[in-house]
C-alpha cells in the first residue's frame, strides 16, 4: 500500500526546496502534522517496522515532529538501508542512489514517494537474499 502526504511545516521558511522542490506554494494549504498524525498513525497501525535510507536521521525528524505535536510517536523499530547495504552487500558508498545502481532499483532521488519506494525495494531484496539482516534500529516507546 501506498500513500503520500504534504505537510505544512510551523514556517514558511524552510530549507531543502532545492533538492526536494517543495515550495511553501505547495504546502501553505495542507494540514500540519499534528492534523495528519491520526491518518498516517493508522496507515502505520499494522506495520511491523519502518524503513528509511539512515534511518537514524529519519527517526529523529520522526520523533521530533511528534514531540513538537504532543504525540505518541509510532512503536515500531526503524530498518536502515544504508546499514543493510552496508552489511549484506558490503558496499562502501551506500547513498541511496548508489545502492539503487547496485541494485537496478530507479529512482528519482529527492522525490519523497521515489526515494520510499526504493528502500522498500532495498529492503525486499535484501530479505530476499535470505541473509541475515544487521540490527534494527530501536524505537523510542511512548511515555
């Protein structure tokens, strides 16, 4: 399944729009995360665990977005495939679209539903080899 949102941030300036090409334009009308929290926490309801390309920054951004909201944040513990790409196919240079070349994986790197596609597909290829994964990474409990 899959689904993606645009999230007003708490300010109209933010950085990144260079990479990423989101503008407040596209933004300024769409929901806050603590407005949107309650769909995304039920399209995370049932998953076991999230994947992100260094997760641990991912996760951080994660968690402070819901500190900054006062939500629970999600339980679930993170699989990072810079750690996996890493580990299983000992690749020295793991950005995303490294990893992706080595792997035949498209992508359009920075476009936010490409770039989650491709560590979905990072992740099945590596649970495919049927090697052991390293480590997940532990998730903050909710208070």
């Amino acid at each position: 399944e899959r689904s993606t949102h645009l999230i007003r941030p708490p300010r109209r300036d933010f950085v990144f729009s260079y990479l990423h090409g989101i503008t407040w334009a596209d933004v300024a009308g769409e929901p806050t995360f603590r407005e949107l929290w309650p769909t995304i926490a039920r399209e995370l309801a049932d998953v076991d665990y999230l994947v992100a390309h260094n997760a641990g920054f991912d996760r951080s951004v994660l968690y402070q977005c819901c500190e900054r909201a006062r939500v629970a944040p999600p339980p679930q513990d993170f699989h990072c495939t810079v750690k996996v790409a890493k580990h299983l196919w000992r690749l020295r240079h793991a950005s995303l679209p490294h990893v992706c070349d080595y792997l035949g994986i498209g992508l359009q790197h920075h476009d936010p539903s490409s770039d989650a596609l491709a560590c979905a597909r990072i992740l099945i290829a590596a649970l495919e080899s049927g090697r052991e994964l390293p480590p997940v990474l532990g998730a903050r409990r909710a208070r």
